[in-house]
C-alpha cells in the first residue's frame, strides 16, 4: 500500500511488516526518514536534525540558515555539484561544462499494478499483488527531469526502485553517473555482506563492519563477474539467520555494476546501487530518455532466513516468467564431461540409450555441433550443423532422442565469434575492435556487438533455423568471456560510453525474442558458470549454471552463498564424473546427487562407464529429486549450518509453506578418527505436530527442533544422508 499525507507531504510505502518513509521538504528536497518495521504512518521527520556543521554549505534558499546543507541530511535521490559530498546517486556534464545537478520535487502519481521498463528486466505484479509510485523531479536550471519508480509488494515484504532521466531542456546533458538507489540507514552499526570469488568459486560470503568511509563491490568487466554479485547485505553485527535486522538489496541487471557503503563524518550509511559509472557516459539530446534498472529491496527484522526467503518468493513467482515458471524442471544429461569435442552421431546415439535407461529426461548437446568446431579456437558465429560429425543434422538427432523417451537440447554461445569462422570473415566489423590496436582475445575468441541491433538479429536468425529444424527443447545459452577493446564503429566518439550498456539491451533483447518465438523453450543462462548470475538474467531464463565447478565439496560453498539471494530453482548444479574434473576430488555418487538436488538437477558425464549398481543408484536418484521437487523447487530454504565454519558437516532444509513436510539434507566432511557425535536441527516445523522421520521413527516438531536428529557415525569421507519429515 502506498499513501501521500498532503499536511505534511510524506510518503508511505507499506507492505505487510515493513515501511519505507520518505517526505518532501520546504524547498522541494525528497528526504528519507525511515525504512524498517511496519508503522502506523506518522512521520519520523522529527528525527531530521541539524546543524551548523564545518565545510557543509548550504542552498541559498535558506539564506543565513548554515544549519540545513544536504551534506548532513539523508536524501532519497542525492546528486552531485550543490552541497553534498557522499557518495551520489547522479553525475552529469552539463552543455556548459558543469556537473551540477540540482533535482526538486514536481509531481508524483500513484497507481494500482506494477511498473515496468522498456527493454529492461523488472519484478512484475499485477493490481492485486503490487502498487507504483512515481515520483517526478527537476533541475529548474538545466530542464533535466528524474522520474523515480517504486514498486511495493505487500504480501512479498518487497520494494522496487528504479529511475529514468528525460533532458527537458534545449542543451545536451550527458549522464555519467546514473544509478539506481540510494538508501539512508541513519547511524547505525552494522556489518556489510558481499558475495566474491573467481571462476570457479562464486560467491562466498564475507562479511564484514561498515566503517568510516567508503566500501565498494564492482564489475567492469562487461557482466555480473565471478569476482562479485550485485546482491548486498547490511545487518546488524549480531544477526544470524533467525534474529537480527537485515536489509538486502539487489541489482536486476546483467552489466557493470556498482554497490557503495560510506559511512559518513557522523557515522550515518548510505548504500546505493547501479550501473557503474567507470567508462560511462550516456549523452541525452532535448527531448531523449535513459532509463537505468531496477533494484530490488527488502528488510527483515527476523535474521538473514527470513530475507532470503522473501527473495526467493519474489524471483520464483514475480520476476521468473513463462512456461518453465512453475513446472517442473527436466532432469538432464549434458554431454561436455561425457564427451566435449569428440564425439560424432554414433557416440551420441549411444549416449542417449544409455542415459535413457536410467531415467534422464533430457539429453543436451554441448559445444561442437556447429561450424567447424573442433576445438576453441574456431567455428563460433556459424551457427548451422557439422555435417562431418552429424551428417543426419540435428533434426534425426532430435528424434532419435525423443524415440528413447527424452527431449533434446542444445549449447549456444551467442555473443561471441571465432575468427576462424563465416561470419567473421563476411562480418569482421561486427566484433567489438578498436581500430587501429590489435584485438584481445579471450578463450580464443572475439565479442560481437550486441549494441548493434543488426548484429543479434544476424546472429539470431541463424540460431531460429536451428530451432526450427528440429524438436529442440532446451537451450544453454554461454558467455565465455569478459569484454575488451570496447568500442563500436555504430556509435561516434561522443557516445562511446554508451557501449557497454547498450551491449546489455542488446543481449535482453535477443533473449526477448528467442523466448517470444520459442514460448515453450526452456533457456538456461550461463557466462563461464557463474559469471552472470544476477536477477537480470532470471528474468529470461529461469535457471543459470551456478558454477564451471562441478565439484560437490566446492558447490556446498557457492551453493551456500547462492542461497541468500538466489531460490534452489534458479540454480543449475549437476552430478559430475569423479575424479572432478576441476579439484581431482572423489566422492560418492550419492553426495554428489544430493548436493546437486539443491538446485535443477542433472547429470555431467558419460553413463556408458558407470557400473550397474551406479545405474542403480543413478535411478533411484532421479526418481527421489522427482518425489521431492515440491520441496526442493518450492519450499522455504534454510540453511542449518555455514560450511565456511562448520569442518564437520553442512545442513539445510527445504520446508513446506504450511509446514507439513521438510526435506534435511546433510554432507559430512573429512572423517576423523575417534570423533565426536553429532546432531543436526531442523527448524521451521510446527512444535505442536507429529513428524514421521523416513526409515526412522515419529517425534513431535518441538523435539526434532530442539533436540536435534542424531547423525550416524563413520562410514569415510564425505558421506551424505537426506532425512524426510512428514507431519502425520
């Protein structure tokens, strides 16, 4: 629910136990004053304080007033070059050469349903679920206007923001910062949680306390990166995963980024949230529009559980969309580990029988179908069948496959180009250059520019003969590499910092497309595993590959760190082939499906070499990720321990809504001699009720909770049980 007060020109943005308050000064200024707690309503502008602070100036509108400066004050929407000198929100460059950027309050509207952005992803919600706000501001001096958007789902406990610029004036503005949020948390205590890594890492936690000045996570490499998510979390330093105040906010967007924490000279934070302004700079002619991308917030005054809860809900229900939204997803066999270059129709044949026989339900063609792709080093761009290796093509393919009871899909990497390859000797304008300099490659390959609309569609309509010559029904689309030698002979000098996010549009609107012409395709994002896992991408494709590491012990780390943003049902995690490819590691077939289970589910290796108690074995496994995917896909996520602490075990859950059955899953450690017990404890369950504990006995949910399920003792390293509760 959304109220304007007109007395005093507060805004209260209400869900069903948070609100988000802010007001509109005397001089047209939007101040924050509270987000937290579910409130009647009455204004907290009583908390803004002020005074005549040293080196804070101050709007000449106050006159001789040196208590009011918006270097002290907590804004909504702070820009820079009229007072303040925090980290802002907005950074222009103005026909004249300035950089001041002076925004006041016009008007605003409230309306029932959502907003949306134009070739932007966003949360979406319809007249019963969400309500926007608008908020229009302006640079009398310039005729710049700013119109903040704010979504609010009151069931969800969740707020969106986003903002578009319009140049109402007759002089050019270039935008050169141009983020999403900005939100003023007062002074307060309070840790900040990013999530870093590599490739193959993704996403561990580090947590640590907000201190004077400024802390930052970035990419600008062109995606999300490996290195850091544009998901962050501020809590309080005691918070743990069911007590604590918690704020997380998330970017929806699959570029460079930024995230800023500064805690000012009177220790109040700030966080704010965007595209990066590094090589940015986006030129508005009178009359042209820019809209920057949507960031999702939430606060929980329950513990870090009951935050990623909520984004769970919203990213299944309100940002995924389409035919794979609520229905279970294929249990697949992807042929990379199984085969990667080599293999011809035959072997692939064989394959398929063999994953067939043990219940796979979709059998993916990896890289090297294509062109003349033999190795990495050429064929990509050519997007049509290898007739040396498939001399039936992809449509026989298809249909052997669907004869063995599966369905077929296949590998694309869209974005890039072999220079060994068609298109790029018909098109070698088409990949990002820099004339003059000598080209950078990554994995041996160039990035085409999906800036230019005519180099996805030319892509696009190569890879749509694909798709239509055969029973194709799921799609990996991979980005292997980040992006250099950024320019486009499309855009002249002046507009060369308009590249890197045009590249993103481009890249959402071909998924656009793929997914409007194909509704019932299933698209799995992936950029090197991890690299552009972000609620951008789940917009278009509702599951990404998690990580190029397929290693069980190394995926309860990402898969952990995944977690606080991210639902089990975006996650793509398979069972691979032992000893792991990346790690040398080797643990047990059933450790590795349970970890897997945690996530879409599939297989990464050659059934032809598994014996048959492992075929067995594999069997069972697809049959109980079936049995539980109502937990697994839709259940509340809690995780009972953290891997990076606990040497001994790993725990999570997966529980009904109405608390009616739970799904434990536990992965043990290196074993040790002579250790101690121990005990696992379930949480979410109703104390009152009794739980039938599969292949054990019955308690009541009072004593599984608190007294814990006892772990069985030894059996060698990295051993793995799944406990079923389920309410009598």
């Amino acid at each position: 629910m959304i109220e304007f007060v007109t007395s005093s020109r507060l805004f209260n943005l209400h869900t069903n136990h948070t609100t988000y308050q802010f007001l509109i000064d005397p001089n047209g200024f939007l101040l924050h004053t509270y987000y937290g707690r579910r409130c009647s309503g009455e204004s907290f502008g009583h908390l803004l304080r002020q005074a005549d602070r040293g080196f804070s100036p101050n709007p000449r509108e106050v006159d001789r007033d040196r208590t009011f400066s918006l270097d002290t004050q907590p804004q909504e929407f702070p820009s820079v070059g009229v007072g303040d000198f925090r980290a802002p929100v907005l950074e222009v460059e103005n026909a004249d050469g300035s950089c001041a950027a002076d925004l006041r309050y016009v008007s605003h509207t409230i309306r029932p349903g959502k907003y949306g952005l134009d070739g932007l992803p966003a949360f979406y919600g319809d007249e019963k679920e969400a309500d926007t706000l608008e908020v229009v501001l302006r640079d009398p001096w310039t005729g710049l206007e700013a119109t903040l958007y704010y979504g609010v789902f009151p069931q969800l406990d969740l707020i969106t923001r986003a903002v578009s610029f319009r140049n109402g004036g007759d002089q050019p503005v270039a935008l050169t910062r141009a983020m999403s949020a900005c939100l003023e948390l007062g002074r307060m205590e309070l840790d900040l949680i990013t999530f870093d890594g590599s490739h193959t890492g993704e996403r561990h936690p580090c947590r640590q306390r907000v201190r004077p000045g400024l802390q930052q996570i970035s990419s600008i490499r062109g995606i999300t990166s490996h290195q850091h998510n544009n998901f962050v979390v501020l809590c309080q330093p005691d918070a743990g995963e069911k007590h604590g105040l918690c704020y997380g906010m998330a970017l929806v967007y699959s570029g460079n980024f930024e995230a800023n924490v500064e805690q000012d000279q009177f220790e109040n934070v700030r966080l704010t949230m965007g595209i990066s302004p590094w090589h940015f700079r986006f030129l508005l002619a009178p009359g042209e529009t820019f809209t920057a991308p949507e960031v999702a917030m939430t606060y929980s005054h329950y513990g870090l559980e009951a935050m990623s809860q909520t984004f769970h809900r919203a990213i299944r229900h309100n940002l995924c969309r389409g035919w794979w939204k609520t229905r279970r997803r294929p249990v697949l066999l992807n042929t990379w580990e199984a085969a990667y270059f080599d293999f011809d129709q035959q072997k692939l044949l064989e394959i398929a029988s063999s994953a067939a026989e043990t219940g796979v339900e979709l059998l993916v063609l990896d890289d090297g179908w294509f062109g003349e792709r033999n190795d990495d080093y050429e064929g990509l761009g050519d997007w049509f069948v290898n007739p040396k290796k498939l001399p039936d093509g992809l449509t026989f393919l298809a249909e052997q496959v669907n004869a063995l009871g599966m369905d077929f899909g296949i590998w694309i990497e869209p974005e890039m180009v072999s220079e060994k390859s068609r298109l790029y000797q018909e098109h070698p304008d088409w990949a990002l250059q820099i004339p003059g300099r000598p080209s950078t490659r990554g994995r041996s390959q160039l990035v085409l520019d999906f800036s230019r609309e005519e180099v996805w569609r030319g892509v696009y309509a190569q890879i749509k003969k694909v798709l239509e010559s055969a029973n194709i029904a799921y799609v990996k689309w991979d980005m292997n590499r980040s992006l250099t030698d950024v320019w486009s002979a499309a855009l002249p000098p002046e507009r060369q910092g308009e590249l890197y996010h045009r590249y993103v549009l481009g890249v959402y609107a071909m998924l656009e497309q793929m997914i409007s012409d194909f509704p019932k395709l299933l698209v799995e994002g992936c950029c090197g595993g991890g690299g552009r896992f972000d609620c951008g991408m789940l917009y278009y494709t509702p599951q990404i590959w998690a990580s190029d590491n397929t290693d069980a012990m190394d995926r309860l780390l990402l898969q952990y760190g995944t977690s606080f943003c991210y639902p089990t049902s975006a996650v793509g995690s398979h069972v691979s082939a032992v000893p792991n490819e990346q790690t040398g590691r080797s643990t047990p077939l059933h450790t590795r499906a349970i970890v897997a289970m945690s996530g879409t589910f599939g297989y990464e290796l050659d059934p032809r070499g598994l014996s048959q108690p492992e075929r067995k074995q594999m069997r069972a496994q697809i049959e109980d990720f079936k049995r539980y995917y109502h937990l697994l896909q839709e259940g509340d996520y809690a995780r009972l321990t953290d891997p990076f602490r606990n040497r001994e075990f790993t725990a999570w859950q997966h529980t009904a809504r109405d608390r009616s059955e739970a799904l434990v899953s536990v992965v043990t450690t290196m074993a040790r001699s002579n250790a101690p017990f121990c005990t696992v404890y379930p949480r979410g369950l109703d104390p009152d009720a009794l739980y039938q504990v599969e292949g054990g006995g019955s308690f009541r949910g009072d004593t599984l909770m608190y007294g814990g399920i006892p772990l069985p003792q030894g059996g060698g390293d990295y051993q793995s049980w799944q406990f079923h509760l389920k309410k009598i």
